[in-house]
C-alpha cells in the first residue's frame, strides 16, 4: 500500500481500528467494572486490574502492529509529519479509554488511585505493585496537547496536580489533629513515620520527581508552620533536655532541620534555656538575680521545666554540684539567704558547658551553628556575675593547691581545659590576670602549690589563648623562684665561709620570716619573701628574692618593725651577701610577708609554733623569758616592736583569742584594747607537736590565709601568713583592685591609640575608636567614652592633633 501510495490510508485506517476496538473493549471491559462513589476495596482493585490489563493488552499489540508498519514509520510518517505508529496508538488510548467521552474513565482512575493512596495512609494494605502498574501507564501516556520538548505525561497533568492537592488537604488536617492529640514526642514520631512513609510511597509506584514535592507539603504543614508549638510544649525542647531523651532531642534536631525556620528557632530555645541555667547557677551561687526574661509569663514557662524548679535544684540536677559547697560556714544556709560560692560557681559553669557539648555531639551532629550559639550563652551568663574573674582565679587557686594531688595526669590536664574554657568566656581578662597572679604569688611564697609542672601548663594554655604578653609576668614570678632557690644556697655557703657569730643562745629556738625587696637604681624594686629556720646558735633565713614588676606587691615606705637583734644580725648579713654579688640595688624587707618556726617550751611539753613575723617579733621581744611571766601591756608592745598598730591588733588576737592560745589576754572580750595586758600560757598543751597559727583577718573574726579577702590591702599578697584557701575580696578591696585596673587600662587604650595612629597616620574618629575597641577586645571591652577621652589627653600632650579642616579627622606627630 506504501508503494501505491496508499500509506496515509494504511495510516489512517490503522488509527481507526485501534480506536474501535480500544472503545468496544470500554464497553465491555471498563465500564462494569466502574467502581462506586464510596467504593469497597474490591471493587476499586477490580476496576484498576481490568484497567490495566486493557493497558497491557494494548501495548502488547501495539508493539506488533509497530513492527508490521515499521516500513510505513520509515517513509510516509517523516514526510507527513505524523506521530509514529506506536505513539499515535498511545495517544488513541488516552483519547479513546482515558478520555472516553461515554465513561468518566479518568476523573474515575484519578480518584480509585487518591482513594487508595488515602487508604494506605490510615494503615490499610493495599496492592502496591498494581497501583504502580497504574501510575507507569499514566506516565507513558503523552498528555493532550504537549510539546515533544516538554514532554509532558498524563501523570504530570492530570494526577500528580490531584494527589498533592489532596495530600495537602490531608496533612493540613493531619497538623490540626496531632497538635491537639500529641506531645512532642509523639508529633516528632509521627511526622518522621509519614515522611518515611511518603519516601516508601515514591520508590514503590510514584514518580522520582514527585519524592520532593510530596516531601515539602509534608515538611510544610507538619513541621514549618509548627515548630515553635513543638519546641515549647511542656514535652518540648526543655523536657527533652532534663529528662535526657537523646534519641528524641536528636529527632527533633534532624527533622526541625528540614525546614528553614527549624533550627534558626531551635538554637534560639536552646540558647535561652542555656541562659535560664546559667542564671540559676548565678543566683544560687554568686547571689545574681536572675534578669528579666523577656515577654510575659508565657516566654518563662517556654524555657522552664513544666514543673517548678528552684534555682539550687536546677544547678543540683545539672551538675550534682553541691550549692551550698565552698561555703565558709558547715552549717546548712537558710532557705532565703544567697550562698556565695566561688568553687562551686565554676563547677557549675563546668557542668553546664560539658553537659551542653555532649549534647552538641550526640544530638546536634556537631553542628557549628549550635555551638556557636551555646558558647554565646554561657558567655552570657558568665558575663552577668561582675566577679567571675576573682570566681575562676579561686577556683584554679583552690584546685592547684589542694585538688589535683593524687590525680593521674590525664585527669589533671582534662581540668585544665575546662577551666581553660571557661576562661575563654570571661571578657574582662585582665581583671582575671590580676587576681591569678595575686593568688599564685601566695602559692608560690607560701609553698602551697600541689604542682609545679602544672602551674606551668596552665600558664602555657594561658599564652596560647592570649599571647606572650598576657603571661609575662607569670613567667617572671616563677623566674624569680628559681633565682633565689640560687641565692639562698650561695647564702649558706657564704655563711658558713665566715662562721655564724653574734648570736644569742636563747634564739636557737626561733625561726623568722620576712620579706626582701630588690631593685635597679633607675627602676621601683621588687617584692621577695624570706623564712628561717633555727639551726645551732644562729637562725637559718631562707629569702626569696623577687622582681617588684612581676609580683604583685608594692614596697613599704619604711621599715615598721624593729626585730630581736640575733634576727637583725642574719638580716643584715643576707644584705651585705646580696649587695656583694649585685651592687646598685636596693633591698626592702617585706615585714608582714614571712613566716616563722619557733620551738616553744611550755610546762606541759615543748611545741613547734608555725606564726607569722609579727607574731614572732612579739613573742620573742617581749615573751621569750618565761621565768617572771610578768604581764606585758599592749602599750609595751607596740614601743618595743613598732608594728603597726592594727597589726599588732590582729597579732595578738591569733595568739591570745584563737584556736590555740599560746598568750593570755586579762580582760575579757574579744577585742584587743589599748589597756590589755598579756601574760604566756604557761599550761597550754595541744596533741599537735607542730602547730600553725593562722593571723587573724583585718576584717575581723575569722583566720584568713594569706592575703584573701580579709588582708589588710587588696592590692598585693599582703595580709598574714597562714594558709588557708583566699576568699573573696570585700567591697572595699575590690572596689581599691577595680580603681587600679581601670587606671592601668587607662595606660593600655593610649597605648592602643598610639600604635593605631602611628601605622595609620591619619584616620577617622569612629574608624579609631573602633580598631582600638577591636586590638583591646581579647583582654577586656573599652568604654567607647574613655577610648575619646584618651584620644583628649593624648592631643593634649601633643601625640596627635586634629585636622584643621575635618575635626573628625586626627593626625599623627611624629
């Protein structure tokens, strides 16, 4: 018929036949089998079967009328620009079964399909494998009118359009149920279940390309709309958190992140119960009120427990910390008092920070837009205890005195990078230098660090999180310890050289402590402490011999005491042994920084006393004859010793009104007036063979250790001699410690400006102030103000000059 120019009749006539018996085949086969409004599951199956073997049989066919007509594909087809035969035959099946205009086969196969669809979704088992027959078909057939470029299927115009309209109906319904019905953990569950059922419902008998569409209806109404009702349900993420449902926190984390709203609103939480925390360890520990919450009621209770939970319960149940650990006093505080506690305030912010990284590996895959929002909270609330420098300085003190022995290495150095890391959220940095070397001068002087391999470690750590510069003098400090470890074994060589003369044989029994001060001609001197010990007729004085820029204690004026004359004798051999050896310097002896050994002998035992200098001053000026035992009035004390009267004061209030009471004081009454008088304890007895007596603080009442919170100055080590742990600073010393730091910040924001300047030349007020706020940011936060008012004092003294056109600009003179 090709050759007899017959082919668009072949063509043609095919298409009919094909089309007659695709519409008698509908009669028959389709049609009955038409499944009701609310069809049974039989019927519904009985229907998309006769469908679909229709479907087969007519590929099958057409698959052979194709190969007949191949000849026909090849010639006429081309040229007339016709559909192959095999795809006329398909569009002759949509047009003529699909598309019947007699039966409603599509609007039918559309809702069978969504009806089963509906089915599975409210747990019926359906035939999979027959319904993914019937979406291939729907995917081969062409759809009406579409491009050969577009390609377009029957399943992408008129399925795929109806099955996410309902799906969408369907989960809008499914949000509104599940919110009323469900916890958090449930919600998660359930929308994790229909995402994986949506997923296995795509690779079974959807298309590829309907998997993202279908998910993002599923993420959308489930999850995006939703997430801040998920987070703060009373089963939200607070209650995962303290009830420690990992897996679930981790659900939530996952499934919150497939939406854009999800985890910028989970960090958000997070980062405010984080700060709740934060701020019961503050209240409970370093008596801060918690600050407003912002908002009302509603926004507390979202970052709350659904139960109420005090501030000690919520940092007990966090860390195990005990909030009342630390605390001067053993008896339990009252319920209303705020318990101030340095050591368990660290710990605190420890727990709180380990217990959120273990958090941040388990459940937030390490996600660094999580940790840098955790790290910003507990920064936060570190921030809001003004006293945190002096709180983590403590803590240290503590724990390298006394809390790392016994520990094995590893142990040792995990401490170290936790505390570490609570130093790196401290903002005022400088304010922490401070105090750290305040109290690790009183670990070094008085010998009471655990470990000196570890004093340096933390030192290494501390340089590299803020350079050379931050540690120098550290360094400097332990320098020193070691010179004069040097110095003193060269003073007992030189002693011995010359032979011990001049000596009393009554002060074989004493040991003295004092200080030494050494320093060039040009420059302020350093602070040293000495301690002696008594062997043969003369004592042994041991000195340490310290740099007065790396320590932080300034010299005395003049000398305020006048020592027993076989001590002068040893203290003025030591100066004329150091002045041997380093000419041009100049000593100062540090009266109140030493420590003494005395051999006591009383009627009940002989005692080895541990006092401070003043006390051994005391007892050997005016108590070493103890055959008269004639009272001595404070007024004779305080000519023949010239201590200063408040320490004196103080003195005699360790030895007389203390633990152990080595002189008795007349008159009753735990202050020492000008009128007492004072007599030696001739019966006094103690099981202890050595025993220490602790120096009263200036405050009054309670032993301090050496320096704390109750010595006399809050600029040095100074204070007493005894060793206990440092505690915190008085309001008065602590505002006397902020006037100084602020006026050396003073000397570091010109300096600042200076070196800004002077590689800028010429530059902008703004753009100064804020390079100078960004160099001093590692070691604390410039007031804007002060930085102008510095930028004042240095045009005044000539540094730089405004610019005679622009005030706003500043130059640099060389």
């Amino acid at each position: 018929m090709c050759l007899q120019k017959g082919s668009d009749q072949l063509y043609q006539g095919t298409r009919s036949v094909i089309a007659d018996f695709l519409a008698a085949s509908t009669d028959a086969r389709i049609a009955p089998a038409f499944p009701a409004a609310a069809p049974q599951q039989s019927d519904a199956e009985r229907f998309l079967r006769q469908l679909l073997q229709l479907w087969s049989d007519h590929t099958v066919c057409l698959c052979m009328v194709r190969d007949i007509l191949m000849y026909l594909d090849r010639t006429h087809v081309k040229t007339a620009g016709l559909p192959p035969v095999y795809d006329m035959g398909m569009e002759t099946f949509r047009e003529t079964v699909i598309h019947s205009k007699k039966h409603a086969v599509q609007s039918a196969l559309v809702s069978t399909v969504l009806h089963q669809i509906l089915l599975e979704r409210d747990g019926e088992a359906v035939d999979r494998l027959l319904l993914r027959g019937i979406t291939e078909m729907m995917m081969m057939l062409p759809a009406a009118g579409a491009s050969a470029r577009l390609r377009q299927s029957l399943y992408d115009t008129s399925f795929e359009r109806a099955f996410l309209d309902a799906s969408e109906t369907f989960y809008a319904r499914e949000s509104e149920i599940l919110l009323k019905e469900c916890n958090a953990i449930d919600f998660l569950k359930r929308a994790e279940k229909r995402l994986e059922e949506e997923d296995q419902r795509v690779e079974h008998y959807l298309a590829p390309a309907t998997g993202a569409k279908i998910r993002a209806i599923v993420e959308s109404h489930l999850l995006q709309g939703n997430v801040t009702s998920i987070i703060e349900m009373d089963s939200g993420l607070v209650s995962l958190i303290n009830n420690d449902r990992l897996d679930d926190l981790s659900r939530m984390y996952r499934l919150l992140g497939r939406v854009p709203n999800g985890h910028p609103a989970l960090r958000a939480a997070l980062a405010k119960f984080v700060k709740s925390l934060g701020a019961a360890v503050n209240e409970s520990l370093a008596a801060i009120p918690a600050p407003p919450t912002e908002g009302s009621d509603d926004a507390t209770a979202s970052a709350s427990p659904s139960r109420p939970v005090s501030a000690s319960a919520a940092v007990a149940s966090m860390s195990g910390v005990d909030p009342s650990a630390g605390s001067s006093s053993s008896a339990p505080a009252p319920t209303t008092a705020k318990v101030v506690s340095p050591i368990a305030w660290v710990e605190g912010m420890i727990a709180l920070k380990d217990r959120f990284d273990a958090l941040l590996d388990r459940c937030f895959m390490r996600d660094k837009s999580f940790q840098n929002e955790i790290n910003a909270a507990i920064e936060v609330s570190i921030a809001l205890n003004p006293k945190s420098p002096e709180f983590l300085s403590l803590f240290l003190d503590e724990n390298l005195r006394k809390g790392i022995k016994g520990k094995p290495e590893e142990e040792v150095e995990a401490f170290l990078d936790k505390a570490i890391a609570i130093f790196r959220f401290v903002r005022e940095k400088d304010v922490f230098e401070r105090y750290y070397k305040q109290h690790l001068a009183k670990r070094l002087l008085y010998g009471r660090s655990a470990s000196e391999d570890t004093e340096k470690s933390i030192i290494t750590k501390l340089k590299v999180e803020c350079g050379y510069q931050f540690i120098s003098r550290l360094e400097g400090m332990f320098k020193d310890m070691s010179i004069s470890v040097d110095l003193s074994a060269g003073f007992r060589t030189f002693v011995r050289s010359r032979g011990a003369d001049g000596s009393d044989d009554r002060a074989a029994d004493d040991e003295a402590g004092l200080a030494v001060e050494d320093g060039d001609k040009d420059t302020a001197s350093a602070a040293a402490l000495a301690t002696a010990a008594s062997h043969g007729a003369m004592p042994e004085l041991f000195v340490h011999t310290l740099t007065n820029t790396f320590w932080p204690m300034s010299a005395p004026t003049a000398t305020t005491c006048h020592f027993p004359a076989e001590i002068a004798a040893v203290m003025a051999q030591f100066q004329r042994f150091y002045m041997s050896r380093h000419s041009g310097r100049r000593l100062a002896w540090m009266q109140h920084m030493g420590t003494a050994d005395i051999r006591a002998h009383f009627e009940r035992g002989r005692k080895e006393l541990s006092v401070s200098t003043f006390a051994m001053v005391v007892l050997l000026k005016a108590f070493n004859d103890m055959s008269s035992n004639e009272p001595v009035s404070f007024e004779t004390l305080l000519a023949e010793t010239e201590i200063p009267e408040s320490d004196l004061r103080r003195t005699l209030q360790s030895l007389a009104l203390g633990k152990y009471r080595v002189l008795i004081k007349a008159s009753k009454g735990k202050d020492v007036l000008a009128s007492d008088t004072f007599t030696v304890n001739t019966q006094f007895a103690s099981p202890l063979s050595k025993i220490k007596i602790l120096t009263v603080a200036a405050s009054g009442g309670a032993a301090s250790g050496a320096g704390g919170a109750g010595s006399s100055s809050g600029a040095g080590v100074g204070g007493s001699s005894s060793s206990v742990a440092n505690t915190l600073e008085t309001d008065a010393e602590r505002s006397e410690t902020l006037d100084k730091i602020n006026e050396h910040r003073k000397h570091q924001i010109e300096a600042a400006i200076v070196r800004v300047m002077k590689a800028r030349r010429v530059m902008r007020h703004s753009e100064l102030v804020a390079e100078v706020i960004s160099q001093l940011a590692p070691r604390f936060s410039p007031d804007p103000v002060v930085v102008k008012r510095r930028i004042e004092g240095l045009i005044e003294r000539e540094y730089m000059e405004r610019d005679s056109e622009n005030r706003q600009m500043y130059r640099y003179l060389a």
